[in-house]
C-alpha cells in the first residue's frame, strides 16, 4: 500500500479512492439524514387508535387515584384571627409581640368521618415566601453538621453571631422557627401525639451533625421565633430539621407530628395551643390540619384530575379524526 500525501489518496493496487471524497460523502448522509432509520407512516387508522389507546389507560388510572385521594380525612381550622382577643383585633402585630399577653387558645375540631391512624398533624402557613432568595441562602450547611469547628458563616448573614459569639445553628431559616404548640384533648384524655422520626432520614444522618449543640440561639433582642434545648444536638432537634428544608410555594404544610390512634366520626376534638408565631407582621395565615394518607399520600385532587381531563381530551380528539375521516377518507 503506497500513501500518497499530497493527493489524499490511498493506493491498494490499481484502486485508488480518494479520501477526501469518502468524508464528503459520509458527512453528506449524516447531514441530510438520508441513513438508514425507521421512519413509520402516521396513518389515520394508526392516529385514531393511538389517541383511543390513551383515553383508555388515563382515564381508569384518574379515576382510581382520585378515588385514592377523596378517602383521605381531613380535617383543616384556621386559628390565627380567631386566637386573638377581640381587644387587639384591629392591631394583632402589637399582641402577638407583647410577652405579657397569654397566647393560649383552645379550639374545637369535629372529626366528620372515621380516621384511621397514623393521623397527620401538620401546621399550614400562607403568604410565607420561603424561597426568597437572601432567606434561602442565610444558612450554613457546613456549620449544622460540624458546628463551631466550621468558622465560615458570612452566607448566615444577617444572623452569624450574637453578642460577639458565633451562634449555633446560624442563619434566617433558623432563627424564624416555627414555635406554636399543639396539645389534643378527647374527652377527658389527652391524645399523645408522636413527634418522632418527622423529618426525612437522610436529613437526620447526613446533614445535621451529631455532636453539633445549640449555642447563643435566638440570645438577641430581637427574636425570631422558637428556641432549641442546648442539651439536644442538632441531629435530633427534629422540629428544625422539617423547618429548614425550605418550601418552594408561598403556602405550604410541615408535619408536626402523628397520632397514633383512631379517630371516631363525631368525635371532638378540643386543641389547646399557643399563638407564638408572628405571622401578622406580613399577612400570613396559620392553619392546623389532620389528615389520614392514603398509597398516594395526602390529599390531592389534581393528579387525578389531570390524567381524566388527558384521558377525555384524548378520546375526544379520537371521536373527532375518526368522524372527519369517514366523511372526508383520503388514499395514502
């Protein structure tokens, strides 16, 4: 074989094939797309069953999960107006900040129809803007898990330290944790309620240092919301770790804890909570909900909903092809 350099050619022989003419020619089929590939024919016969195809398996899949979801109990009292005495209804933000005022509520909560347990207990905020973006970034995923060995904490600002000292866990998210209480009466016997194992335990063992403890938590004056027990590291400090896995909407539900027993229909249910939490200083809303889940979870119309709405469009859109084809068929 001889190789000709300034030809571009290659020799076997008598042959001679130009390798400049191979490349054009393979670069010409690829970009024109003229290899070889399944190209299938959309013919009405093919659209028509395609469309009935999806119908048929949407809509049943729909309709047993919002069948799934309409079984679930709920059960949902908003308390943040009512829990404030008539006397500062017309200025909640000077009660909710006034220490001397007792911020204790009892409401009433009918169970409609029978819970199953575990009974969810989940506190809803609205109008709450978690995903702002200086409050998502005021935290330090470095220090929850190693603490005061991890000196860096200017991503906390404007809450990295107290007093002259670093301030442990840091941060915005931190420092406005959830502090309302829920206590749930039936009868005469208060129901317990399970505060264990709420958060996700990936969060638990992998981002929330073990030997990590609270230190100069909400010591300020200003403060933001609920305090941690110095004695309790932070990988069991369970209430925050919901809290700081930020939501993405401004109305969302964190898991309080569980009850772990049967709910009857017509029972009653007295709540005796504390109205901490400032949510008045921006117009948010508190809300207390039970629920029962069911294999898809809480309640949820909308996946249901959007696989029948599919289901339907398609079938319709079958009905209409199969009717404009019979009056108007065309040979392919």
């Amino acid at each position: 074989m001889e190789v000709d350099g300034s030809a571009s050619t290659v020799s076997r022989g008598a042959q001679s094939i130009p390798l400049q003419s191979r490349r054009q020619r393979a670069f010409y089929q690829f970009a024109q797309q003229s290899l070889p590939a399944c190209k299938p024919v959309l013919t009405p016969a093919w659209v028509i069953t395609t469309f009935l195809l999806v119908g048929a398996i949407f809509i049943p899949v729909g309709l047993i999960t919002l069948h799934a979801s309409q079984n679930v109990v709920e059960i949902v009292d908003q308390y943040d107006t009512e829990c404030v005495p008539e006397a500062y209804k017309s200025n909640k933000v000077a009660y909710i900040k006034d220490n001397l005022i007792s911020k204790n509520c009892s409401r009433y909560l009918k169970v409609y129809k029978h819970m199953k347990a575990p009974i969810y207990i989940y506190y809803q905020l609205d109008n709450y803007y978690q995903n702002h973006r200086r409050y998502v970034k005021s935290r330090s995923d470095q220090q929850l898990l190693h603490g005061l060995g991890f000196n860096d904490t200017s991503s906390c600002k404007p809450e990295e330290s107290k007093n002259g000292l670093p301030t442990v866990p840091c941060g915005l998210i931190a420092w406005s944790l959830f502090n309302d209480t829920y206590t749930f009466i039936r009868g005469r016997t208060e129901l317990k309620v399970n505060r264990k194992n709420i958060a996700w335990k990936s969060d638990r063992d992998h981002k929330f240092g073990k030997h990590v403890y609270p230190f100069n938590f909400q010591n300020g004056t200003l403060i933001g919301g609920g305090k941690l027990d110095p004695r309790i590291p932070l990988s069991d400090q369970e209430d925050l770790i919901v809290w700081m896995r930020t939501a993405a909407l401004p109305s969302f539900r964190k898991l309080y804890g569980r009850i772990e027993e049967d709910l009857d229909a017509d029972d009653v249910l007295v709540v005796n909570l504390t109205n901490n939490y400032n949510t008045y200083s921006f117009g948010g809303k508190k809300k207390i909900v039970l629920s029962t889940s069911s294999w898809l979870g809480g309640k949820n119309d909308f996946l249901g909903l959007a696989y029948t709405f599919v289901g339907s469009t398609s079938i319709f859109i079958s009905i209409v092809f199969l009717l404009l084809h019979m009056k108007n068929p065309r040979t392919l």
